[in-house]
C-alpha cells in the first residue's frame, strides 16, 4: 500500500496549494516501492485549456512535459507509474464523473491500465480524508479500495 511517507508528502502538497486542486503521480521502483512526485496543475492556463475548460480551483491538468519526464525517468530506471493523486478542494474525496471521465480518456477502458487513483479532500486548508479508485474488469467501472486514514499526515 502507499507508504507513510509518500501520504505525509501528498497531504503536504495537497496544504500547499489549497485552494487550487493539487495533482501528481504515485511512481513505484524497481522494487515496487511508491513515492510521491508532485506535478503542476496548469488547468486555467492557456497551456491547460487545450484539454480542460476548468481553472486550478475545479479541476486539474498535470503539466505535460512534467509528467513526461517523470515517467521516462521512472521508466529508465526499471520503475513505473503506479497511481495518478488529485484533490478536491472543499468537496470531499469522491471520484467524479469527470475524474472518470479523465481516466478513460473518452473510450470504455482506462487510459493507464492497472493505474489506481488517489482523491484527497482538503477542506480549509487541511486534509480530512483521500479515497482510491481501481478499474473493476468486472463491473467495468472504478470501485473504491481499501486506504489508511490520510488524516494523521496532515
């Protein structure tokens, strides 16, 4: 499951840039072990509107070229991309209809097979809770998994 230190760095990001949404990715090494990378959100920006109409406070676009370079590193390393981590600023932690939609880029199957998605709530500033989405192969569709309480991190 996701370390202790990958959710304390997470739920700081999370602080950080409240009351916009945070993004970044969950990168497992060779060994499988997470870590927390940390990734801009440009929605609102004229970089983040060729893919989304939302601003940084309702939704997220993770910086392309950063991404980009963090999987490659990830990847040359013998690491690969484990889960994608947003939150939703005074909303709760849910997997939205456009989260959902995000994650199977406009087809009926994920865009990143195997990905899990980590939805922290961050209320006033402070982390009250997140929620992980895996694809069910069997429903076709995201269900919740099982996540430690992120609360004691914040």
């Amino acid at each position: 499951m996701i370390p202790d230190d990958a959710l304390r760095e997470i739920a700081r990001h999370a602080r950080e840039t409240y009351p916009a949404e945070c993004c970044g990715l969950l990168l497992a090494d060779a060994s499988g072990a997470l870590r927390f990378h940390a990734i801009k959100n440009v929605a609102g920006t004229a970089e983040g509107s060729a893919t989304s109409g939302r601003t940084r406070q309702d939704g997220y676009v993770m910086d392309p070229k950063a991404v980009l370079q963090a999987l490659e590193a990830a990847d040359r390393s013998g690491g690969r991309l484990w889960g994608i981590v947003h939150s939703h600023p005074d909303v709760g932690a849910y997997f939205s209809s456009e989260d959902r939609s995000m994650a199977l880029g406009g087809g009926e199957e994920p865009l990143w097979p195997g990905v899990r998605y980590l939805v922290v709530s961050v209320r006033g500033g402070q982390v009250e809770g997140a929620r992980l989405y895996v694809w069910d192969t069997s429903r076709h569709d995201f269900r919740e998994e099982e996540l430690p309480a992120i609360t004691s991190f914040s």
